[in-house]
C-alpha cells in the first residue's frame, strides 16, 4: 500500500496504512516461535501473565476454595466492618464478607470481559474480513455503516441497547461486545486488503476454494498476531467500561456483583469504609494492568516490524 | 486531488452519514419504552394529551419525522421537552465551551505528560525506566476515575483544603476534573507514541543520522519525534471529539455544567429533542474535527496522500 | 465563593493534623495553600484520613462543651445564603412546576395569598392580609395588602390572582397539579374543557384588592391546598409576552421576597432580595445563591468544604447520616412521606390476597430501618405517616414470619414451593438496590421463594410501573398537604397514581364518604376504617417512614424542621456573631422530595 489515508476511513483507524503489513505468511513456525521467545524475554509481560493465570484460576474456582464465605450472605446487625480475621477484606453495609464477593465478583468481571470480547471478536473479525475481501462497493458499504456507529456517542448506544432488552447479564455481554467490535472490523479490514494480494491467496483461489473457504481458512489466520494483541487489550478496556456502566447503575445486577459494581459502590461510601473500594480496586486495577502489560508484550513480540498501535 | 476537492469529497460524505445518523436516533428514542411526559406522579389523561399535541407528538410518527428533519437543516431542534424554557441549541451551546475547556486541557496535559513518557519509554526499550515509565501511565488507565476523583478530592479538599471539591468556579477549580479526566489519555499516548517511536528509530534515516554523529537526543527530537507522534496525532482527532464532548464521570463527580451530563439524562428521560441534538452534534463534531485532522496528517508525514 | 471577603475563623481548638489542615480554610481566596505539599504526601494523608470516619476529623469545636461541626464554618461573604438544590428544576413557572427543586425556587420567587409559618406551614397573612369563610364553608374572601407590587412595579391585583388561577384550570396549560383546585366550583370541568366559559368557574375578582372563590363543597384543608405552589400567582403580561420563556432572567417578574438574577443550567440559581416586596423590611439576606447538584457525594463535598450553607434532605448520602448525628449541624425530623413496595394485583400469583399479606408480614421493617439504615428513617407498617392533626393510624402490618409462613400455605404455595420466580422492581439507584436485596434475602429466608431484582433506569421503571408489567416495584408517596387524604385518595379505582390494578368498591366508598362527611373527627374516623381495608387486602407493602435529615451551617439561622419538607427561606439570615450566641439553631431536617427517584 502506498501509505494514503483513505478518506472513507476517518476515525481510528489512524494509521498510515504503511502501518497494515503482512504479518508474514511465509514462515508460521519460525514467526511464533520467534515470538514466543521475544516475549519470554519480557519480563513485565511474564509476570503479568502469571498474576492473570493465578486470578483466572481464583475466580474459577472460587466456590472450591477453602474458608470461601458465601458471598450473598447477608448480616444486617454486623453491617460495615472493617478488615478482620473473619472477614479479611471486611465487610459492606449488608453484612456481607467482602473478600468473597471480590472473589466472585471477579468471576463476572472476568467472564463479561472475555464473553464480550468474544462477540466483538466474532463480528469484527468476520465483518471487517468480508468487507476487505469483497472490496468494492460491498467495502463501501460495511465501512460506511462502521463509521455511522462510531459516529453515535458510545454511551448512547449501550443505554438504547440495555433499554430495549431486558436487563440480564447476557445482554450486557451483547451491548459491550457490539460496541467494540468497530474498532477490530477496521484492523482486520486493513490487514486483509493487503493479504488478499498476496500468491497464497491467489493460489487457494485458483484451487477452487469458495470465498468463504478462502476468507476463514486462509486469510483471516493470517491476521492472527494483530488480532491477538487488541483482543488481549480489549478484555480489560471491556472490564472497564462495564465498571462505568456500573458506575451509571447499568452494570450487572444484584445479588451478581462484578468488580465494577463493587468499585463504584464503594467509591460513594470511600470517607466511611474506605475497604469496600481498596480491594475491589485494588484487584480491578491490577488485572487490568496486567493485561495491558501482557498486551504491549505480545505487540512488542508478534509484530516487530509494526508499532501502530491498536488503540 | 487538491485540498480543496478533498474537502468537499468529505463533506459530501458526511452529510449522508448525518442523515442516517438522525433517522437511526429518531426512530430508536422513540421506540424506547416511556416518554418524555412520565413522571413519579401521574399526569391527570387531559394533561398529558394537551403536552402531546402541543409538542406534536399526536402526529404519526412518520410526519414528526419529516418535521424533525426540516428543523434539523436548520439546526433547529426545538425547545427540550424536559426543560421547556430551553432551546435544545441554547442548551448546547452554553455546556459546549465548559466541556471543551476541560476536555481541552485535560488533552492538553495528557499530550504533555504522555508523549515524554512514550519517547522515554521507546528509547530506553525493555529497560527498567521502560518498565517504571509504561508501568505509571498503565496505572492511569487501571484506575476507574470515578475512584480516582473521589480519592483526589477526598485528600487535596476535604482533608487538607488545597482545591475546591467541585463546582465549575474560577481557575483552582479546574485543575481536581482535569487532573482526573486526563489520567486515562495519558495512558493512551503515551503508549501510542512509544510505539510509533520504536517503529521511526529503526528507520534507515535514524541510523543515518546517528553515523552521521549527531548526538541521541537531537537524533530523538529532531528527527524521530516528528514522525513517531503520527500515531498520536490521528489518535487526537477522535479522541478531542469525545473528550470536548463531556465526561458523564468527572462532569457529575465535580458538578461541571457540561455537555455530557446532559447527554445521559436526556437518554434517561426521554427528552426526544435534547437526545437529537447532541447526537446530531456529536457525530458533526467528530467527523468535523476527523477531517481536519486528515489534513493536519498531510502537512507532517509527506508520504500520506489525499485519497 | 472566590471574592475572599469572608471572615477568618477563629481557630480555638485544633488537636489533629487534619484538623489543622482544616484551619486553613478561612484563607479562602480559592483554597490556595501557603505550602503546597508533593502530590504524593497529599494523597498518602488523604488516604490516610480516609479510614477514619468524618466524626473523626474535620472537626472544629467552638468550645470546649459546645457543639461540634462538621467541615468548615467559615462564614460566607456578606450576607448571602448558599444552599443545594437538588437536581435541576424541570420549570419553575409555578403553575407548571412539579418536583420538589422546581416548587422550591418557585416559592422563593413568588408570594401567594398566604404563606406557610416556617415552623408550623399554618397560613400566615401573605398576599393576602385578611380573609373570610361565609357560606357554611364554601366561600373564601381574601382581602389584598394594599400597596403591594410585582418586581417591575405594577400593583398586584386580584385580577392577577384569577388570571394565575384560571391559567392553571386551563386545559391548553397542562398543569399536572390542576387538581389542586379541583374543589373550586365548575373548576374540574373548566379543566376538563367541559365548560368553556371561565366566569362560570368559582374565581371572582370584584374589585382589585378582592378576591373571592366558591368552593362547590367545605374543603377543610382548603387553605393548606392554596398555598401550594400551583396557586401562586404569576404576571400575565410577561407570559403573554415571552411565553415559555418568560422564567429567565431579565424577562421574569416576581412578587415576592427575591427576584432572579442569575440562572445558569446544571450549575446555579442566584436571587437579590426584591426590594419591592411588601415585607422587605423584615428580609435579611441580601442574595441567595442555590447549587443544582444531583450528585449526593459531591453535594456532602461540599458542604463540608463551606462552599453551601445548608444541605436540606435527601441531598446527601444516606450512608453518612449515622455519622453526623455527634454535630451540631445535623437536624432530624419526621417527614410526611413513605417508603414502600406496590404489588401489582393484576396477575398471579400476586392476585392472592394471601400471597400479599405472606410478602408483607415477611418483611422485617425494624432491620431495614434501624440496622441496614442505621435508624436514619422510621420502620413503618402503614401507608400513612404519622403526625396529621385528629389522624389515628390503624395499627401497622408487623413483622411476623410465622404468620406470613401460614399465609403462603394458605395461597396454595407451603414452604415456598412451587412459587413461581417473581421479580421486585427498582429504578436505578445505590439505595433502593440495597433495600431490595435485604428484601430479597429475607423473602428467601422467610418464604423460601426465589425473588428476582429488576433495575431500570427512570423513564422504564416509569413506564414498567404505569403499565403494571411488574410483580413489585419500589415506590415512596409523599404528601402535598397537611391531610390523610393526600395518601389515601391514591388506591381509588383508576386513580392514575394507584398504579396496583387494585380496586375494591368498599374502599371506594369509604373514600367518598370521607370527602362529604362535615365532622373533622368522623371523617378521619372514616379514612382510618379505609386504610385499615388497604393494608389487610391491598397492594402496599410499607416500609419506612420517611424522615428528613438535613445540614445546616451553624451561622444559619431561621430554617426549621417541617412537617412536609418545605422551608420558607424569606426570613432566613446569616447570623455574623454565631460564636458569641449559644442559641441552637432549632432545626430539623428536611427530606426527600426528590428521593422519589
């Protein structure tokens, strides 16, 4: 690509598209491995990693693990203490144990975050590779319609979205999920306008192979390692983003609780029991963290050649 | 393509989008459950009919359509539903420049603070002061601001009495909102432009210049710097966009009277017409601010053409 | 706030160092700090201090003995009063206005023929400076003050008054509060557009200084009705002129104690003292100054940092009432409003009146209001709140899980099972939330039924409510007047805030007994019998009393407790020798109004 900025294509998508390059077809093996190492190196990303497998399997296994209160309990006479050896991240103005209600609380955090991430991905993915290999008319098209929703005030949208469906947690995975997707159709998009020249592309047509075939079996793996690093970044801004809906009472719904609703609770409570947003926060804050550290890692170490930043 | 006939490319473009924009916005607002007339105590029937036909919700919606758009051409939106003594343009207008004086220099500081800590961060790459510098503007971004708001004012107003806690009142009131809006933007470019700095520095032009002798931090400033904040200036269009167009967050922890308050109440209430203005200038906005953007690209990469 | 005239705080006694900190808060000229510390020792102190609740720092005593106050009490500059708001008014044309923020501004604005003693809400002579009953009740005469003027010098007529009053009536007006003069004869069918002709409608204006309204029947509460905001009166001229518009600044004209300097939208009211008005005399303040703040935090901000005077009810969050209970600033009262849960009676299983009466003696009011909400409000068993002059309640539905078991068995559903999943539906926000979850829990517990909680935002709860797609909705009533009625005449078949499907031709007629009985005592007598039927057969699950709780600055003076939560703010003054005096400021709380959401 000669590096002009389509006009058709204004918001985020910043990049000079001199940006999109192949990210190699050529050599898979060697490119992961390669990879892999570079990442290993990093030590930060490591460590973040190891921190998010230890979270992941505390929220999995919440209900197994020792001395686990149940989180729902309540105790209107004990209220709001703090931090103890019954309760070590005390408890909220119900009387429930807040240590265990982090706990599960991650449990949601963690499964909006990768569900909805899943839906982008699963969208994005698929609209912006259709939509680059199609090109014409049909790119058009699809563009212009992700710029339309991109023109809408994000907040906007997920109000409608929570307003029309019932509030249930499987539609906040939906309204998270359909909002990010933009951003992933505009990246996969620009890797597959430059992919779908390419002689493996030629080839597999010449094979015979439909367009489907064509667009998921050989193109859209292709865009794997761009992919990969918004994905791992777009966990944690979900996470964040459903804990400002939680923040706007939009967030899951009692007796559930995800980190952000624990978080934004307790930030009105802050000058009373201040633990009821240290924890919470604490584990919110450091989660996402991770996962940003985890994910410049892997862009650091997939894509060396490229530093446009997926953002 | 000349300058000329690319902006008139976009701007015809544009006016299509906006369209669709205002028929998708009408048509859901009003297909949301609720109306703008509801209220914890009820409206006696003959009351509600009479705002009805008043404000011409009576009329089939197709016909409300066609009036709305006519009035839309004109940028008029008609009074709020909510706040009848208000144009919605009136309203608009007025927390328009409030939003985008703290949008403003909360981008502003986040550019300042951002950028160093990128370029620190690319040269210095896999060090230690790599890992502190990402690691502090990572933190920006891992703390929601609405814990991070009430933390400030509970320390620097409520506890030793530096700043106001809120209220949009003289300039020592700005700094708490702007400190706190800005912290995510901080993140953000700063990790924008270390990738975009990591990229130049391995150009052969750098390795040019620094054979040539000059010294790393001329080679930084004057050669790499120019091209590695690219990233960050196509970032800044969109993002001035939303920033200059109100925090829900910092604008109702700090009392600012901004726009984006008003964008989320109108949605809550119903108030049909307040909900099409700011979406309607919203998206004008950002589009507006996108293609100058576009063209601000064109004057610092040379290699970026006008498609 | 920034022009730094007000008075240094005399520091007397300072023990902590956040105390000490809080010293400086007289050098107000915009909160500047001689030493400006590092951010990071700031934040370290601040979080700090964060763990100790605010009855522990922030605390300035002015004696040894005396009372402690929370936050700053540094005076403001001159005598100008600070206070929230509470949410941004919708309208405050009087005839139009409808929540609490809206009649608040529209009272400091305007004067109708009497005014409410600011302790007791009796009518004073206001407008008015005499008035008859002839007729057996059925006739009011108001005589005007002489002299008295709007705020651009015309005289105040009684012509005015009928004007402001028939605008009200008037269909195309749509005022929601129109019924507040539906005694008046023919008003409700002049409101109706049944009769079309205003001189047929109870409201004469023989001469400029008299003022005459036929009631169609003696309405002993007629005067309390008249001194809501609805019926203060407004200038035609500007109205007819500037029609919506006629509020703003600069076009508005007023009679009363303030007119309105200054309006800007999500940020401030400013009123001048009115030098027009009749009693100017006896108005000390010379500006008013009212925050709109929604958000409670940010409202207890900053009352704390001195920047408002007087945080009324509700406007603050209800999880720091407990704490402020040690400082002279908190005032406390009953308030003429309830918290309660409305069952939608329209399908099963909630058509049973035995699943209505299990839901509601399953409810453990006592743990709600005094252990979940620290005894900042009152548990409740009935729908009407206490203290109406001649009222006995009937007695409250009590917590009784043994009771509350056998009635479920009774609706078919023993132990809970086969109870299909119902769902109790609040609008969003952190306070209804944790009432419904200890509701939640305690349904579980007692009933062994699985209970769902419903949040929307506000336009859907509404319209979920008004539909009666919902099983049990939060709902709270406050009252408008000083009479039983104000809560009772709501669960009469098709009335529009009944909003239960309920309906019960006992009730109904029990109801309109009520209004024609003449005896004050049979009647209450037969409104008790009435709300006895409602709480044994009815949709309303009561939970607490409303009570108000509010902040007032120590250098306030004249705002006092009331009954339903109105503060007239005309006598109110800034008192510059608080120290020297140790009159308490005889005050109460006020409440929610805007709670409702």
């Amino acid at each position: 690509m000669s590096g002009a900025l389509r006009a058709v294509e204004p918001p985020t998508l910043p990049a000079p598209a001199a940006a999109v390059q192949t990210l190699a077809s050529s050599r898979p093996e060697s490119l992961w491995a390669d990879a892999w190492k570079r990442l290993r190196r990093n030590r930060a990303a490591v460590i973040s990693a190891a921190f998010l497998a230890w979270i992941v399997f505390t929220a999995i296994f919440a209900p197994w693990l020792p001395g686990m209160q149940d989180p729902t309990l309540q105790d209107l006479k004990l209220g709001a203490v703090p931090p103890s050896l019954a309760h070590w991240f005390g408890t909220d103005e119900l009387g429930r144990d807040t240590f265990a209600r982090v706990v599960y609380g991650g449990r949601i955090s963690l499964m909006v975050g990768v569900v909805a991430t899943l839906v982008s991905l699963i969208v994005g993915v698929s609209w912006g590779a259709v939509a680059g290999y199609r090109g014409g008319k049909t790119d058009e098209l699809m563009m212009r319609f992700v710029d339309i929703l991109y023109s809408l005030p994000y907040i906007f949208l997920v109000i409608l979205l929570l307003v029309f469906f019932s509030r249930s947690i499987l539609m906040l995975f939906v309204a998270l999920g359909l909002v990010q997707w933009l951003t992933m159709a505009r990246i996969v998009r620009g890797q597959v306008l430059s992919l779908k020249q390419q002689t493996f592309v030629e080839a597999a047509r010449a094979l015979g192979a439909g367009d489907a075939a064509v667009i998921f079996r050989h193109i859209v793996p292709n865009t794997l390692g761009p992919v990969i690093v918004y994905t791992t970044l777009t966990v944690p801004a979900i996470i964040l983003q459903e804990a400002f809906l939680s923040f706007l009472g939009l967030g899951v719904q009692p007796p559930d609780a995800s980190w952000g609703t624990l978080v934004s609770d307790g930030a009105r409570v802050l000058a009373l029991f201040p633990w009821l947003v240290v924890f919470p926060g604490l584990a919110l804050s450091l989660t996402l963290f991770c996962f940003n550290f985890l994910g410049d890692g892997l862009r650091d170490a997939l894509d060396p050649q490229d530093r446009r930043d997926v953002l | 393509m000349s300058l000329l006939a690319f902006i008139a490319r976009r701007v015809l473009l544009i006016i299509p989008t906006l369209w669709v924009i205002a028929t998708l916005t009408f048509f859901l607002i009003h297909a949301a459950p609720g109306g703008p007339f509801q209220a914890e105590r009820d409206i006696p029937a003959a009351a509600k009919e009479q705002l009805m036909r008043q404000y011409g919700l009576d009329q089939p919606l197709v016909r409300q359509y066609g009036r709305f758009l006519a009035n839309a051409v004109r940028l008029d939106f008609g009074p709020s539903y909510k706040y009848p003594s208000r144009q919605v343009r009136e309203i608009i207008f007025e927390a328009l420049p409030v939003s985008a004086e703290l949008g403003g220099w909360a981008l502003l500081l986040a550019v300042l603070v951002g950028v160093p800590i990128g370029v620190i961060a690319a040269v210095k790459q896999n060090s230690r002061a790599d890992y502190a510098a990402m690691g502090l503007a990572l933190a920006g971004v891992s703390v929601p601001n609405f814990v991070l708001g009430p933390v400030l004012v509970l320390g620097l107003s409520l506890t030793l009495y530096l700043l106001p806690p809120a209220l949009w009142q003289g300039p020592e009131s700005r700094i708490l909102p702007v400190l706190t809006l800005s912290t995510a933007y901080i993140a953000y470019i700063a990790r924008l432009t270390r990738g975009g700095m990591l990229e130049v520095l391995r150009q052969d032009y750098i390795r040019t210049a620094r054979a040539k002798g000059l010294g790393e931090s001329v080679v930084v400033a004057k050669h790499a710097l120019r091209l590695g904040i690219l990233p960050v200036v196509s970032y800044i269009g969109p993002a001035a966009a939303r920033i200059m167009m109100g925090s829900i967050v910092v604008e109702s922890i700090f009392s600012v009277p901004g726009l984006g308050r008003y964008l989320v109440n109108a949605a809550f209430n119903r108030d049909y017409t307040l909900v099409l203005g700011e979406v309607l200038f919203y998206a004008s906005f950002l589009m507006g601010l996108n293609l100058v953007i576009d063209i601000a690209y064109t004057r610092l990469d040379p290699r970026v053409e006008l498609a | 706030m920034r022009d730094g005239r007000r008075s240094r705080l005399p520091v007397r006694l300072l023990c902590s160092a956040a105390v000490r900190h809080l010293a400086q808060v007289p050098r107000r000229n915009g909160f500047r700090h001689p030493r400006l510390r590092p951010l990071a020792a700031a934040l370290l102190v601040a979080l700090a201090l964060g763990a100790c609740a605010p009855g522990e720092d922030g605390v300035v005593r002015t004696s040894a003995s005396g009372p402690r106050w929370f936050g700053a009490t540094s005076l403001p500059p001159g005598d100008v009063f600070r206070f929230s708001l509470g949410a941004e008014p919708e309208t405050y044309d009087p005839g139009l206005a409808v929540g609490q923020p809206d009649g608040r501004v529209a009272r400091i604005l305007f004067e109708g023929l009497t005014r409410e003693d600011p302790q007791t809400l009796e009518p004073l002579p206001g407008q008015a400076y005499r008035w008859e009953l002839s007729d057996q009740g059925r006739t009011y005469t108001f005589h005007l003050r002489p002299g008295i003027q709007w705020s651009d010098g015309r005289p105040v007529t009684a012509g005015d008054f009928r004007w402001s009053w028939l605008r009200v009536l008037r269909p195309e007006t749509a005022s929601r509060y129109a019924s507040f003069l539906s005694p008046v004869v023919n008003a409700e069918a002049f409101n109706k557009g049944d009769v079309k002709d205003d001189r047929q409608v109870g409201l004469e204006a023989p001469d400029d200084s008299t003022f005459v309204v036929h009631l169609a029947s003696p309405v002993p509460y007629f005067l309390y009705l008249c001194q809501f905001y609805t019926c203060l009166p407004v200038p035609r001229w500007t109205i007819e002129k500037y029609g919506n518009r006629w509020t703003l600044p600069g076009t508005i004209v007023t009679n009363g104690a303030f007119t309105l300097t200054y309006w800007r939208q999500n940020n401030r009211f400013e009123f001048a003292k009115n030098p027009r008005y009749w009693d100017a005399a006896s108005v000390r303040l010379g500006r008013m100054v009212g925050y709109t703040l929604d958000d409670l935090n940010t409202t207890f901000n900053l009352y704390k940092a001195g920047v408002i005077d007087w945080c009324p009810s509700g406007y603050f969050p209800s999880a720091f009432i407990p704490y402020m209970r040690g400082y002279g600033d908190y005032s406390h009262g009953d308030f003429q409003g309830v918290y309660f849960y409305s069952i939608s009676v329209t399908h099963p299983p909630m058509n049973n009146v035995w699943v209505r009466r299990a839901l509601n003696h399953a409810v453990d009011r006592d743990a709600i209001a005094n252990q979940l909400l620290k005894g900042s409000r009152r548990p409740w068993g009935n729908l009407v709140p206490t203290g109406y002059p001649g009222y006995l309640n009937p007695p409250g539905i009590r917590f009784d899980p043994g009771y509350a078991r056998q009635c479920l068995a009774k609706a078919g559903y023993p132990g809970g099972q086969g109870f299909p999943k119902i769902s109790i539906l609040i609008n969003t926000s952190e306070d209804h939330r944790r009432i419904a979850e200890a509701i939640q829990a305690m349904w579980k517990r007692e009933l062994g039924i699985a209970v769902a909680i419903q949040n929307e935002e506000w336009g859907s709860y509404l319209q979920t409510l008004t539909s009666l797609h919902y099983d049990v909705a939060r709902r709270s009533w406050l009252g408008d007047y000083l009479d039983p009625n104000t809560f009772l005449a709501c669960y009469v078949t098709g009335d529009g805030n009944n909003r239960s499907g309920w309906s019960d031709s006992r009730y109904d007629a029990m109801i309109r007994d009520a209004a024609k009985e003449l005896d004050p005592a049979r009647r209450l007598a037969i409104l008790q019998q009435a709300e006895a039927l409602l709480l044994s057969e009815g949709p309303v699950v009561p939970i607490y009393h409303y009570s108000t709780n509010e902040l007032i600055k120590p250098y306030v003076r004249g705002i006092y407790h009331t009954a339903l939560d109105i503060h007239p703010l005309t006598r109110v003054w800034i008192d510059h020798d608080w120290q020297k005096r140790a009159a308490p400021v005889a005050v109460a709380p006020g409440g929610p109004g805007t709670e409702t959401r």
